[in-house]
C-alpha cells in the first residue's frame, strides 16, 4: 500500500464560516418565505422548504471538517477506498463521508502514551488476558514510543532458563502500511519483539563459556548476555526492523531492562558464581605466595644469610605456604632447639 500524503485540504476554518454563513441565510430564507407565503404563496413555501432542507442536511458538512495536531495523522477512506494520509498539523475540510481508519486505536499496551482515563499506565502486556481498551479518536499516533514488553522466560545458548526484559523505542513512519499491511500493528509489534527476542537470546549463554560461537563464523567467542548487552541489544533491534518493515514502523533502539537467572536455578548459578570466584581468589593468592617463596629464597641464597640444603628448603617453602595461602593468621612457633 503506497501512501499518499494529502496537504491541499487545509481550509477547514473558511469552510467553517461559510457552513455558518449558509446556516444564518437559511434562517432568514425560512423567516422570509413564512412572511411572504400568503402574498407569494408557491414562492413563500419555495423559500422556506429550502431554509428547512438546509437546516435539516447542512450539518453533514461539518464531518468534514478535521483537526489534526501536531505529530498526529489521518488516515482517511471513502467507502472502503483509500483516500491519502493527513501528517501535518492544521484545520482541515475533506469529504464529510471519508472515514478515518486506526484499528489499534483502542489497544492499550504497556508503553508510553497508552494511558488510562484515570492518568496511570497500563502494565498489562498484549498476550495478557486482561488487556485494557477505551475509546478514542482514529488518529494514528508520530510519536516516538517506547513499548516494554513483560519479562519472557528464555532458554540461552547452554539451555539454562533465564528472564529477561526488553525495551524498545518506535515509531510510525508510513501510515497507510501501518493500518493496512497488518491487522493491528501495536499487537503485531509487540509479537514480533517476542519472537526477535526468543530468536536472538537463544544464540547466547547468560556468562562467558567456552567453545561458544554466537557470532556464527565457526570460531568460539566471549560473547554472553551480561556481558556484550550492546551488542545483544543491537541484533535484537535489526531482527525486529526486519520484521516490521512492513508495517511501516520504524525502531529507534531496543534495550534489554532486565536480566536474570530463572528463579528454579538462580540459587545454584549464585553457588556455581560464587565458587568461580573462590577459585580465581586462590589462584590470585598462590601465585603471589609462589612469588613470595622464591623471591625469599633468592634473596637468602645471594646474601648468605643462611645455607640451606634441599630439605631445609623444603621445610620452608612449606612453611611460608602455609602462612601466605592460609585463611586464618599463623600461630608461630619457636624452635629452641636444632632441626635434627
């Protein structure tokens, strides 16, 4: 569907005067021809049968006449063909029998500008059974957006279930696609943040883990959801433009909101980080500990200080072990006598 962008009709408030205008000599043709109608009978009920007529039917002009605000169109038909989109601002006059056509009007998800009458917005997403509508215009919204769809449970690269959240800003750019190549395109945005969603998470685990390929080149890499969020955002903001360039929608951004283990295995991931964490401690301590060890023993050996054979060596590098590596202080003890 091409659309068409309909700017020559902005005389809504001249049409206005003159409805008005037409409205006051009907009134005096009808005052007139009940004054004259017993001198100039036949021409007495002329004028006033068409003060009457127009009194009665002149009020159809005024559908005609549309108010268009700023960052808000029109898209309008004349019995069921598509006439052209009204974008810019202004008092238009149109075809008092074309109909403006918006079939997500009364759809109400949880983004911005879907507000219920009492002013608090509505959280319920569009697959919730208790979706909330009102009524309103047929005004088709220009207006950047931001749909937040509800946390989906979701299976990463590893099979681990995981939630997560996703927002996304949008917009409507072809008015005439929006309402006619779909059905509802609020509904068919949100559906296809679901699935782009599911599409994308899917490719990779929730941390870095080995022999992993999310970029899909074959070779293994360090790509996870906590850790190149950007880049997961970014896939998952070209999978949905694919899907809705048909709708004539445009997406802004998308941004992942929330991101978490599923509760039934958040526990023991916490273990499992927890343990990663032990570990990479240790390793961080008995290094140094090893450095320490063999830097005492090179400093000993150059000084002279004291000559120590392999056993003695031993018993120290023990010892020192022990004291750097352990959790608690050492509790030292004095040797008064020999070794032997």
């Amino acid at each position: 569907m091409q659309e068409k962008i309909l700017t020559n009709r902005k005389n809504g408030m001249m049409m206005l005067i003159l409805i008005i205008v037409s409205y006051v000599i009907a009134f005096l043709t009808v005052t007139v021809g009940a004054s004259v109608l017993w001198w100039f009978g036949f021409l007495g009920g002329i004028m006033m049968f068409l003060g009457v007529l127009w009194m009665a039917l002149g009020w159809i002009l005024l559908l005609g006449l549309k108010i268009v605000k700023p960052q808000e169109a029109l898209v309008l038909t004349l019995f069921g063909k598509y006439k052209g989109s009204i974008k810019e601002e202004g008092f238009y006059f149109v075809n008092p029998f074309c109909q403006a056509v918006n079939p997500a009007a009364k759809t109400r998800l949880s983004q911005s500008g879907d507000i219920d009458s009492s002013g608090h917005a509505i959280m319920d997403a569009i697959n919730s059974k208790n979706t909330k509508t009102v009524n309103e215009g047929k005004k088709v919204s220009l207006k950047v957006m931001t749909l937040s769809n509800s946390r989906q449970k979701i299976n990463d690269a590893l099979g681990n279930p995981v939630e997560i959240g996703i927002a996304v800003t949008w917009r409507v750019v072809d008015t005439a696609a929006a309402v006619f190549n779909v059905d509802n395109y609020k509904e068919y945005l949100s559906l296809q943040c679901d699935s782009a969603l599911r599409n994308i998470v899917r490719l990779y685990p929730y941390d870095v883990a080995p022999d992993i390929d999310t970029t899909g080149d074959g070779c293994p890499d360090e790509g996870s959801l906590r850790g190149s969020s950007e880049v997961v955002a970014s896939r998952i903001k070209e999978e949905i433009q694919s899907k809705v360039d048909d709708a004539g929608l445009e997406i802004i951004e998308a941004r992942i909101t929330y991101l978490a283990y599923a509760p039934e295995i958040a526990a023991v991931m916490l273990q499992r980080q927890q343990a990663s964490a032990i570990i990479d401690a240790r390793k961080m301590i008995v290094d140094g500990a090893v450095g320490m060890v063999e830097m005492a023993l090179q400093q000993l050996s150059e000084k002279n200080v004291v000559e120590l054979d392999e056993e003695r060596k031993a018993a120290m590098v023990s010892n020192l072990l022990v004291v750097l590596c352990g959790n608690n202080d050492a509790q030292p003890v004095i040797n008064s006598g020999s070794l032997y």
